[in-house]
C-alpha cells in the first residue's frame, strides 16, 4: 500500500508538471537524439519540483519512441556532451595540487562527477523512472560488443544502479500459487535454465510441498522479479534434472526432506548485468528454509555446464589422445545416450575431461570458462560431483554432452572456500572430482609410454 501511495503521489506531481510544461514550450521539442539531448540539459538546469519530474517523465517517453539509430545517438551524446564541468574540474585541480587538504579531496570528488549522473538521478525521479532506466541499460549494453566509445557512459548508469540494487533495498519474496498471476507469467517467460512449457509446468515446480520458489524484488520496480531461484526438497543429492521436473513424481513428505536442491537461478532484467545479488539470494534462501525445515542438513545445487562443449570443440590442448578423440565422436550419433555402448565409452572421456574442465581450464585471462561455476564457486560453495547423463534435454545434450554438477554449500566452509577461490582462484572440489583427473593423468601417462 505504501508504495502504491508513493507511486500514485509521484503521478500526481508528474501531471501537474505537464500542465506546466504544456504551458510553456515543451511541445517544441525536436523527436530525435538531438532534441533529446536539449531537453536533458533543460531539465539539468533546475527547475522546479512537479515540472522536473514531469520532464524527467517526457525524457524517457521520448527515449521509447527513438529507433536503434536514434538511442545510439542519444548515447553518445551522453558521452560526448554531458561529462564533468571541465573547467571546474582544472580549478579543483589546481587547488588541490597548491594545498591537498580533505575539503580540496571532496571538492575534486564532486567536481570529476561527469553531469550525465545527476542526469540519471533525475530521470529516476520519473513516475517508472526507475524500471526504464534498466530497461535503458539494456539497450545501452546491447550497443556496446567490444566497443569502448560507450563504456563511460555504462560505468556511470551502472555506479547508479549498484547503489539503488543494493541488498538493503531488496525484498524477498516466496512465489507460491497464490503469488498475482502477473508476476507468475513473468516466472515462466524469465525462466533460462530449465523452460517452463505451461502454466501446469508452474504449478509442478512451485506449489508441492516439497518445492519452492524465491525471488528478490526492489521497492521501485514491485511487479518485476529481479532474480529467482527454484528448489527442490529432496532426501539425497540427486544427480539428474528430469526425475525432479517429472510429472508423475511422488511429492516427498516434508518431514523426510534433508537436502535443498538449488536447481535453476535465473536473473531476469539484463539491464542489472554485472550488479549481482544472486549470492544473498542463496544464503538468504538458506536461512529461510532452515527457519521453516529444521532436518535440512545439506544445501546444493543441480547446475547445468553452458560452456562445456563449446570449449571442448574450441580447445586444441585438450588432454585427449587419439582414441579419445574418436569416441568424442559418437556424441554426433542421434541419441547417442540411448546407446549402452557409446554411453560407456563416452563416460570414460567426458568425466575426465569435465573434471579437467573445471580444476585447470582457464580462459586467457586466467578465469575459470564456465560462468555458472564462476558464480557458485565465488560464492563459498564446493564442486561436490561431476553427473553423467545428468541432463538428457535437447540443451543439455547440446551445451554439456548432458553433464551436469552439484555444488555443495557446507555453511561452516563457505568464508574459506570463497577466500581461497578469490584469492588464489583455487577450485574447492570433492575427493571424487580430484580422483577423475588422477584418472585422467594416468592416460596420459600411458599414452607417453606407448
């Protein structure tokens, strides 16, 4: 009620402003990134309360209509004609430079401010204001590929951003059938780990009493799911996606739960790429289902591998010999994992091959390859188990030669884990994901010697 109040306040202010605005000569206003562009800078002028919100309103309704050439413009006059005041800038400078002092340090601070940043914030002023703004990031992130003209203007929207999405301001939800249909639909089109077919698929994976549903909103955008998380209450750890999305499943009697299964994350608003709330997700999840199931001792997750395949058939250094190689060949035979024969030869290779994947691949920056594997293992958790067969789909097939991982959350181990993969970019892993590689140096090994 609070926030519908505040929003209804904030449309009151914004229409008053544009009467105002009406008043005067706002209907002037060129319908292009260059008339866009002079109507920023009119409402970074300073004017009054109701005719800049109102302003800040017509900014982004006039922002909408702009085609891809046009907010590409748009943005790069952002970058070109709104950054710091440069000749305050030299002055704070020079003042600095003549007698550093604390007060010099925080007049050279605000001074390097580039103006588009108190343009942003007046935008977000905007009844909505704020829910277009990340849809304009989006935009903004779609136009840079690799090119370095617009990152100015991205690393202001997203400072801005870091600080409205900051964890204070995010509300934790449980989504159950009862959640407005209108948030529900959002689930199922958001959903990028395991699609969700239809309305019925829903119900399956958030109204059983062995599964739940979470989701982080913020009090600006209160119909929008920014991140949610799917979980399933188990006994053990599972190993497979498809007998927990199974329709015919038997629901597992609460009180013989003892594992949560954190089996599909999906953020939803590209426009927050790079600001991350996904680790207070899960540790706040766990808090929740520990206050309300007691028995649960064991949090993990069932976790696709994206990257997998596109690295084995990228990398030429793979730890392969040549009759390896030839059994890798036999995942391009249809349905291949219906076949005893090829499944047994592939295991042999895929699960050292993953293993390696995860303990010594590394990007030429030095990163880990796979983003979910980046994500959890930042996150404090531990690479508990490599599956095979773990994800039959169409995708799973495709993405991971249908390979899927447990990561283990242990709570006590979280802090060391997270400070030695920070750290030292040491993958934590169990002693059954080690012994795969030791498997796969004892091929080599052989293959030297032959």
């Amino acid at each position: 009620m609070a926030n519908a109040f505040f929003s209804d306040l904030l449309a009151t202010i914004s229409e008053r402003g544009r009467t105002l605005l009406r008043r005067g000569d706002s209907a002037d206003v060129k319908r292009d990134a260059e008339g866009l562009a002079e109507l920023c800078d009119a409402l970074l002028s300073g004017r009054g309360e109701a005719s800049g919100t109102a302003m800040a309103r017509e900014v982004l309704d006039l922002y909408r209509d702009l085609d891809a050439a046009g907010r590409r413009a748009f943005f790069a006059a952002l970058v070109r004609d709104f950054g710091p005041d440069r000749e305050r800038l030299a002055q704070a400078i020079e003042k600095w430079r003549a007698k550093p002092s604390d007060e010099d340090a925080s007049s050279l601070h605000f001074a390097s401010e580039p103006r588009r940043q108190e343009l942003i914030r007046r935008l977000n002023r905007a009844p909505g204001g704020t829910g277009d703004l990340v849809s304009m990031r989006a935009d903004l992130l779609g136009m840079m590929n690799g090119h370095t003209d617009l990152a100015a203007l991205d690393r202001d929207v997203s400072h801005l951003l870091s600080s409205w999405f900051n964890r204070g301001f995010l509300v934790l939800r449980r989504i159950d059938w009862s959640t407005p249909a209108n948030i529900l639909e959002k689930i199922i089109r958001y959903e990028a780990v395991h699609e969700i077919s239809d309305w019925d698929d829903l119900r399956r994976r958030i109204d059983p009493v062995d599964r739940r549903c979470y989701a982080f909103f913020h009090p600006a955008m209160v119909d929008e799911p920014l991140i949610f998380v799917e979980v399933a209450l188990t006994e053990t750890i599972p190993g497979a996606i498809a007998p927990l999305l199974a329709v015919d499943r038997q629901h597992l009697p609460i009180e013989r739960a003892r594992t949560a299964v954190f089996y599909s994350i999906s953020n939803t608003q590209r426009g927050l790429g790079g600001i991350s709330f996904g680790s207070f997700l899960i540790k706040q999840v766990v808090e929740e289902l520990r206050r309300e199931t007691p028995k649960l001792d064991t949090f993990v997750t069932l976790s696709p591998v994206p990257g997998f395949m596109q690295w084995v058939k990228q990398d030429k250094d793979l730890p392969l010999s040549d009759e390896d190689r030839e059994v890798l060949k036999r995942l391009d035979e249809p349905k291949w994992f219906e076949n005893a024969e090829a499944t047994a030869q592939l295991r042999g290779v895929i699960e050292p091959l993953a293993a390696h994947y995860f303990l010594k691949a590394r990007t030429p920056k030095g990163r880990l390859i796979d983003s979910v594997a980046r994500f959890h293992l930042g996150n404090g958790a531990r690479l508990e188990r490599i599956n095979w067969l773990g994800d039959l789909s169409p995708k799973g097939v495709r993405e991971s030669a249908s390979v899927m991982v447990n990561y283990l959350y242990r709570l006590d181990d979280i802090e060391k884990n997270h400070e030695a993969y920070a750290n030292d970019g040491e993958v934590v892993a169990s002693s059954a994901v080690k012994k795969l590689i030791k498997g796969e140096g004892r091929r080599l090994l052989d293959m030297r010697l032959s």
